[in-house]
C-alpha cells in the first residue's frame, strides 16, 4: 500500500497480570475485546498496525476493518509500551499516527478523528509532535496522535534509557491537548479512555 496517511498503532503486548488471564481475547458484545480498539483506529487510519509481545500468540484480527491490518512484534522483550510504540513506528508506513491500547474497547472515532486534526496544529509557529486528551489537569497518553517522524527519534533514544514510560515519552514531545471542554463533546462519558485492567472493567453478561 503506497498511499497511507495514517497509520492506526495498536498496543497489544501486555502481561494482563490483574486480569488473571489474555484479556484482550475476553467477548464483549460478541467480539474479543482487542477487536473494538482495531475497529475503532480503523476508522481513521489508512492501515493498522497490531504490537505484540516479543513472545505472545499472533491473535486474530477481524476480517470486517475498513483497512489493511499488520501485526508486529515488540523488539524488546518486556519494554513495556514504549518499546511496543517503537515496533508500530518502525512499521508504520503513515506520516502521522493514532496511537491506542487493545484494552481500550470504547474508544470513540469521533475523538480520534479530533486528535488527528489538532495535529496539524502549531505552537510558535512550530508543528506539534503529539496530541492527547486531558483530563482532571493531566495529559492522558492513550489515545494520540502522534507526527511519526519527529517521535522515532525520541522512543528509540528513550529504549535505551531508564525512563521507559509513555508519560516520560510526552515530557520531551512538543505536545497539543484536547481539554476536556472540547472533547467531552464528542465523548460526554469519557469512554475513549477508559480500559480494561480487571474482569470487573467488563458489564456482565
């Protein structure tokens, strides 16, 4: 695919540890639950890039996206999710990127679609590097977008530090936030960030 835009990164390289077991093959509304979160990055991306761990089972993904799906594996084993970024940016083929968790199921397009535009904002007259949602005074690192080229650089030196966190990832981005005035809006119960850490994060049955 020559002409891509967008490329939707999904992190989906997690130990699940509070779960008790692969979260993000759980059903929610008849679908595992890491499906929701592709689906929704499918919507505004032109591919779709699945991270997992270095060691994981290739899951299966819905054959029902909008766009191509690619799934790759982290290059640094427990590197957590920035090494689990620095896989997606290495195969992504877009020049901006939507970054999300496949523990995020009701991520909402709407809010995605938000970030992607705020983008191609400026601060001093210089472009962004990322755009987040806040919330409660703090910036909240999934979902965003993110400019490809301009965060390489930064992930790849971090790989290699002490600091492997998304948040210690946005303190050396030029990054743009959605305040919750604005994106409230488009999601008033702020499902696009909310994720699933135990069984109890599911509705019942």
């Amino acid at each position: 695919m020559n002409d891509v835009g967008v490329t939707g990164i999904v992190l989906a390289g997690g130990r699940a540890t509070r779960f008790g077991a692969d979260k993000l093959v759980a059903p929610l509304d008849g679908r595992p639950l890491l499906h929701h979160a592709i689906l929704a990055v499918a919507t505004v991306s032109d591919e779709v890039v699945v991270v997992i761990g270095s060691d994981g089972a290739k899951p299966r993904v819905p054959v029902d996206a909008a766009t191509p799906i690619r799934v790759v594996r982290d290059s640094v084993a427990d590197g957590g999710p920035l090494a689990g970024l620095a896989a997606g940016l290495a195969a992504a083929r877009g020049r901006l990127a939507i970054l999300a968790g496949g523990d995020q199921p009701w991520l909402s397009p709407a809010i995605l679609a938000e970030l992607l535009l705020w983008l191609d904002s400026t601060v001093d007259g210089s472009p962004l590097d990322a755009v987040a949602l806040a919330e409660d005074g703090a910036i909240r690192p999934l979902p965003a977008a993110l400019r490809v080229s301009t965060v390489r650089p930064p992930v790849a030196a971090m790989l290699a530090g002490e600091v492997r966190s998304l948040a210690g990832l946005f303190d050396r981005l030029r990054v743009g936030t959605l305040e919750p005035e604005r994106w409230r809006s488009l999601d008033p119960h702020g499902a696009s960030l909310r994720d699933v850490d135990t069984p109890g994060d599911l509705p019942a049955p």
